[in-house]
C-alpha cells in the first residue's frame, strides 16, 4: 500500500501510456451499493456496439463484479486491494498490462467502494466519475467533499427510489457546486434507464 | 493522521477510562448514508429516559449530524477528520475530555462513512457495529469483509425499502457468517421502527 502522492510518477506515465492508444479512461468512484456496477452494465449493453470498451475492477475481495461484467462480453481484469481502500496507479498498470486495451477504445475503472481513500489517489485516469444513490442522503457532497472536489461529473442515481426516500436533488446539486463548481451533474436510474443520454453525452464530449 | 495499530496504547488507555466511568460506548461504522445517524435519533428517542447517552459524531467535514443529535437532547461533540476517513483514539480520547461522559452512560460514536478505514483503527470502544442498508446489495460482507469481521453486531437497515430493491436478506447473513461467524445479526428500519427492540436487546446484553 503506497501513501498519497507517492505514485504519481507512476500515474503520469499510466496517462501517457493511455494518451497514446487514444484511450479514454474513466475512474467510477462512489459508497459501496450505489450503482457502479449496474451502471457499467447497462453502459456496456448499450454502447458496446459502438466502441471497443474494457473494464477495471476493484474490490478489497472476491472477484464478483468482474463476473457480472464478463458476462456482457467485454474484457475485464479483477484488482483485489485486501485491507486497502482504493487502487492505486502501480497497480492500474499492471492490470493494464493484463487488460490490454484497444486503441480508441474506452477503458472504466471501477474503484473500490468508499467515498475517502480514492480521492486522493492519482491514477493517471482522463476522467473522474463520482456517483451518489438518493437512498444515500442530500448531505454527502458536504460532508466528504475532498472526492466531490476531484469529480468532473456527479452522477445522482437510483432515481427509481426518489419516491421512497428524503433526498432533494435541487439542494444536493447546490451541495456538489458549493465545493466543485466546476463539476457536471447528470441525475440517472441505472436499473430502470432514466436519463442515460446525460450520461452517454458526457462520455462522449 | 496516525497508522493503524500507531495508537493501540492510547486505545488501551481510553478503554481503560471508559471502563472505569461504567461506560459502554459503542462504535457505529457503515458506509455514507446507511442511516447510523437516524439510527442513533430514534434510539435517543427511545431510550433516553433510561440511561444517560452522550454521543461523538466523525465526519470528514461539516457538523451538520452533530446538529441532528443536539436537537434530541443529548450531549454531542463534533470531530471533523479532514481528508482522513476514520476516527482514531486519540481524537476519541480529546473529544472525550470535552464530552465528560456521566458514569454508567451509554456512549455512541459515529465513525465517518466508510467501510474500509475504520476497522483497522482500534478506538477503545467495548462494541463494533457495522450497519448496512438493503439498498447497497447482498454481497457487501465478502466485498468488504475486513469490517464485517471486525463487527460485534452488523445491523442490516432500511427494511422500510425492501420491497422496492434486490436484496436477499437470508444471504446477506451467511455472507456475514462466512466472514464472521461470531457476529449477531439484526434486521431493522429505524426510519419505520421495524425490530428495533433487537437492537436495543443487543445494547443492553
């Protein structure tokens, strides 16, 4: 396990290495349970005809997101991070020499679970994706906002459960500019589809 | 910040002060918005005319669950833990100071939301509690399995939602078995007050 910041050579030259396959790479950040999964699921089933995409994931055990995911037909390489809270960029490279994706293709990495350690982890990555799920409360851009800071887009999802829970989509996006003015928020339901463009139009901008 | 095991002497020594006050502090650790400070709400709420409770409150940033434990009642100090994602027991050990907890009290602490860090720092609390919402999926005990094996009582949460998520409460439990056959399992809603005398059968066991 490498501290903060001692990797960011490593990193540098994880973004070189993908800059010239012409690879975008994007790192899923999020809590545990709050969509990553599903999202790249439905991502894959709905653009996968369209561009070459390989996936990343991250857990500190078990191998069972790289099971869902290699059931959509993509490659996949599964990172076990043990006591550990986030992927670091040594090891993003080295799975990357596992993976090996295609130039031009589209490379998700799903981080572990947590809204902390991933923050401060430099991977080398084009694009940082953090997601939140309504079940989670209005509160979490406030109060984890180092993760929040480092996004170039929030995903607000499990829009399928707004009806059932307290959350306030309008105040939450006035949490996440508070402390990321720069950031883009798309609100989605991974499970059910809603707003998926929003997503799909951020990917490909 | 401190490395783990940097602060088992001053754990040691908080264990030590809490147990000759009488005081049984519990260590409530889940991920972001898995309802530990609802949770802690309505057994105030319930509770409080039997036994004299104070509270820590840990939060990378901002104050505003400290505020919703005031408005009960009780004493509440506020930790903010900055980038870092867990509380550690010298920070335990200040707040205390400021908390003066009455002897014989019953003591919460809220560990920041996140289930990685906080079960690699001992606080020297008498109980580890790890909740988990039906909304973040079955298979979090062997994804995050550190914590859980940490865990005295893992509190699965929200069963107000239920019906409207995919979750299977009877493998959740053997996925809390498998990593942790010792912990006791309790099913809740502590927005709806569903089995909420298991837990408190717990607390006072």
């Amino acid at each position: 396990m490498y501290a903060p910041g001692a990797c960011d050579e490593v990193a540098s030259a994880v973004r070189a290495r993908l800059e010239a396959l012409g690879v975008r790479a994007v790192n899923l950040m999020s809590s545990p349970g709050s969509g990553k999964t599903t999202l790249l699921e439905r991502t894959i089933q709905d653009l996968g005809g369209r561009r070459s995409i390989a996936v990343v994931e991250a857990d500190q055990e078990t191998a069972l997101d790289a099971d869902r995911i290699r059931r959509t037909g993509v490659d996949v390489v599964q990172v076990n991070t043990g006591a550990a809270g986030h992927l670091d960029a040594p090891t993003l490279d080295r799975a990357l020499d596992v993976l090996d994706p295609a130039p031009k293709s589209l490379l998700f990495v799903e981080n572990v679970g947590n809204l902390v350690g991933p923050a401060r982890f430099d991977l080398g990555e084009a694009g940082q994706v953090v997601l939140i799920s309504v079940t989670e409360g209005t509160d979490k851009p406030l109060k984890y906002p180092y993760i929040f800071a480092a996004a170039d887009l929030v995903v607000i999802n499990k829009l399928d459960l707004l009806p059932y829970v307290d959350f306030d989509i309008d105040a939450c996006r006035l949490h996440v500019a508070s402390v990321n003015p720069a950031a883009t928020v798309v609100t989605v339901s991974a499970t059910r589809g809603d707003n998926l463009t929003d997503w799909y139009g951020w990917l490909f901008s």
